[in-house]
C-alpha cells in the first residue's frame, strides 16, 4: 500500500498498454474532449520500444480477420480522420485498395495504419515501459488514487499517479505445460515470438531444418504456409490434437455476434446463459482457420502426392505426451488418439502456435485485489469496487466472459471505446480538476 507523495502528478487517466483497444480510446477520448469543452490528461504506457501490433507474427502472407470497415473509428464515426479509408487516402493508395476488390488488407498494412494512428497520440504515450503493478494510495483509509509502478529497458523503475486506469495489455502466450520446462530453448518458441526466433535459426541462412507446429489455429496456419513459401530448406510437421483443421465461421448470419449490439445480449444473460452464447459460437474465433489457408494447406498437400515428394504433413489426432531436448534436436513423443499409439519424432525446431490467456490484467492489479470484487466488471467495463474506492479501474480485453465472443478481438472498439470514455467523464467529471480551457482539438491529420 502506497502513501501520497506530495509533488506526484496525479493523471486522470493511465492506460496501460497501447495496443489497439487503448488507441481507440485515445481516439473516442479526443472527440468526447470536444463535445465535453474540457480533454481529460490521458497517458498511455507501452512496454514494447515502439508501435507494433503483434509485431512478431507479421509474415508476408497474414491477412485481417476481419473487415477493414471495424476499424478504429468507422462503427462510432465514419466521419473521423482516423478511419481506414482517410489512412488510405493519405497514404495515396486509395484506388489501389479499391482495385484489390478485398475487406481483408494484409496484417502488415493493418499494422501500418494502427501505427499511423498512434503516431498521432505519440505526446500522450510513453513506450517502453512495461507496467509492473498498479498500487492503492490511500488517504482517511479510502483508495485515493493509484500509484502505477513501471519498468524502463534499462531497468528504472518509475512511479506514476492516476485517478483511473484502462487496462489493455492483450493476450499472454499460452504455452502447454509438457514445454515450460524448455522456456530458455530457443529452438522452442512460441507463434507470438515467431519472425525474431525463425531469424536465429539455421533455416534463415538456408540451412535443411525438420520444424513442428504444434497447434490447429489460424498461427499454426499462418506459420505453415510462410515456412513453405518463404523457407523452401524447411521440412513442416503441423501437429494437432483434433482430427481435422476446421474452418473459421464467418458466415454473415454467425458474424452478428460480433455486432455491437450483441454486447448487450450477452451482458444481460445470467452467467450459465453467457457461457453458453460463448460455447455456441466458440468455432468463429477459437482452433479454426479461415477456409482460404485450409484449401491452400491441402492443395500443397495434394501437389506432394502428385509428385510423390513428401515435405510436410498435417498430423492430426495426436496428443504431445513428452518432450525431451538434446543436442540433436527436440524429441516429442506423441500419442495417437486412435490408436493410443505412442511414436517419437525428432525436430529441430518447435513452434508452439498454443493461443494466448487473457490474465495479466490479475497480475498487474494484485495489489488491488482485496478493493475490487473478483475483477467482474459492470457494463461500461469498469471494475466493481468495494466501499471506499474513489479511483477507477477498467478493463478491455479482459471480459469476454461477461461481454461476449467479440471482447478479444477488434470488432467492437470504437463502440467500447466510447463507453468506456462517457464513463470516465461521468466518473472522472464528479471530481475534475482540469480548467475548461486546456481542452484541446482533433487535429487535422495528414
Ligand atoms: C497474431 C494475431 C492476429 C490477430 N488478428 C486479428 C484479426 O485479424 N482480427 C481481430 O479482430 N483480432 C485479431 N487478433 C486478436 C487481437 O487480440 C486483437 O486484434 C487486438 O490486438 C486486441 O488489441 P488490444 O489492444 O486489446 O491488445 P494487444 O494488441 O495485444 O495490445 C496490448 C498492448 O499492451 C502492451 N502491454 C502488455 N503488457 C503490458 C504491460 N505490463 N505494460 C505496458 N504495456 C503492456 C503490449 O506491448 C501491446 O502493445 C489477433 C491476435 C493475434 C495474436
């Protein structure tokens, strides 16, 4: 527990993380200033060393998942300066685009426009710092405010003051239990590290390599068809504990649990209910790949046996039993789920395309934990609080099981950026201390 430190600036608002639910909300902060006639100070803190989304995965062959109309303003705004469509109009491939006749731009396009974006914010974010905890201050034994304690690549620490926090820090690499014991391997990694790792290998300078994947998502997908596009020494294994790869479903009539609107719908079940709705629609999002990259998986498949050369091959029901690391290489033991079979494979190198969790928003506010209940959150995603809690705490990202399928992923930010942002003018409003005139403008952007 913190004591006030007397010549600490209290911000009114730290994010932590600025991905691309904290960038919406800088965005949807920026024009409530407008409408409101006063801006709140908001500061958003990212541990990376410079704007990236998912910076590591980006192969040259990654696609968005999702219409480039939810972007980060369209759905609130289709007038604002940061839609996709304005970065394409800056960026003079406007008709370029529209000549692509495609929703889906490449990631590394998409990344290109969140960074475009974010380099307009580039006075209100610190990048960086990782965020280590969030404190409480106390004052007469009520939560003041909260103190943010931060880590530089140098090793400084630093203490920041805040009268809120939006917790945004995405998705933490899921690695199965059978591989902890090889975290410092760096022939072991996981999707989320995939470009820096495959660059250390031998394959990168051309040299013949045996890689699995273990995984049956949209990474495993991906990793598949850039290790055979891009590193034609590379022999691929894609092992998985299903029996097939399946389709993603983005059929229009499923795609409306993504619509903003749902949010509601889920929010206002009881919880058995919730997980229900999620369970039912689990297949749009969750160990499905979209059918493009299925049929090109199969199709290079099917070109092997025509020609009876044999690099890769997709193994489907088989369990990682064991896995033991030496100097020739990474021995996995795996299991037939059908035969009960068990068989010992040797690679090189393993990637582990395993998914994400979604608990560093526990972490970060352990010091918290005896003043919020549980980390549930209202329907503006805003932590509930025990009595004497005069701070407050938000979270995005970290709510899927209250808010729906749609809660990881881009679909609805500009709506929950909005929500999030009247709430912390109603909340923060009660107390403001920032004089009407220090309201600043959406800036023209080119
Ligand atoms: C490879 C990949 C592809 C995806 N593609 C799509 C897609 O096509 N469509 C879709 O809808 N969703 C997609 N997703 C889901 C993804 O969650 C969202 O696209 C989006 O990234 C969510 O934004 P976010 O800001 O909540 O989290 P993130 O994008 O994960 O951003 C979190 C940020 O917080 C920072 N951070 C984390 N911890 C700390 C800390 N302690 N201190 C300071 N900074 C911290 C990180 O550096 C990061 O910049 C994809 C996910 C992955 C992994």
């Amino acid at each position: 527990m913190s004591q006030s430190h007397p010549f600490e600036k209290i911000h009114d608002l730290i994010g932590v993380g600025f991905g691309p639910s904290n960038l919406a909300l800088a965005i949807a902060l920026e024009e409530l200033a407008e409408t409101n006639g006063h801006a709140l100070d908001a500061l958003f803190i990212d541990k990376q060393s410079d704007y990236r989304w998912h910076g590591n995965t980006l192969a040259t062959q990654s696609e968005l998942q999702i219409s480039f109309l939810k972007d980060l303003v369209s759905l609130r705004n289709p007038t604002s300066p940061y839609s996709f469509v304005n970065y394409l109009h800056q960026k003079q491939r406007l008709v370029d685009f529209i000549n692509l006749g495609t929703f889906y731009p490449c990631r590394l396009e998409y990344n290109d426009y969140l960074k475009w974006a974010a380099d307009h914010f580039a006075s209100q974010a610190v990048y960086g710092e990782e965020v280590l905890r969030i404190e409480p201050v106390m004052d007469n034994g009520q939560v003041d405010h909260l103190r943010l304690i931060s880590r530089d690549a140098n090793g400084h620490e630093h203490s920041r003051g805040a009268r809120s926090v939006v917790i945004g820090s995405g998705g933490t690499p899921k690695i199965p239990e059978v591989f902890k014991a090889l975290r410092d391997d760096a022939r072991v990694f996981h999707h989320s590290r995939y470009l820096s790792s495959l660059g250390q290998l031998p394959c990168a300078q051309g040299k013949p390599m045996r890689i699995a994947i273990i995984g049956s998502g949209q990474s495993a997908a991906e990793a598949f068809i850039d290790l055979n596009d891009s590193y034609p020494s590379v022999k691929v294994e894609m092992i998985l504990r299903g029996s097939a790869l399946k389709p993603a479903d983005d059929s229009p009539f499923v795609n409306e649990v993504f619509a903003p609107d749902y949010t509601d719908l889920v929010f206002n079940q009881p919880t058995n209910e919730r997980a229900k709705l999620i369970e039912e629609y689990h297949n749009t999002n969750y160990s499905v790949v979209d059918i493009d990259l299925i049929e090109r998986i199969y199709g290079i498949l099917y070109r092997q046996k025509v020609a009876h050369q044999f690099r890769h091959a997709v193994l489907c029901r088989r369990q990682v039993e064991a896995v033991v690391s030496n100097a020739e290489g990474i021995e996995l033991t795996l299991r037939d789920l059908a035969t009960q079979q068990a068989q010992t494979h040797r690679y090189d190198a393993v990637i582990l395309a395993t998914g994400y969790e979604r608990r560093s928003h526990q972490t970060l506010l352990a010091p918290l934990a005896e003043h919020l209940q549980a980390f549930a959150v209202n329907r503006d995603y805003q932590c509930l609080t025990n009595h004497g809690f005069k701070a407050a705490v938000y979270l995005q990202g970290f709510c899927e099981a209250s808010h729906g399928l749609s809660d990881t992923l881009l679909s609805v930010l500009p709506i929950r950026a909005r929500e999030i942002g009247e709430s912390l003018y109603q909340t923060l409003g009660k107390t403001a201390t920032r004089p009407l005139n220090n309201a600043h403008t959406v800036k023209a952007i080119a």
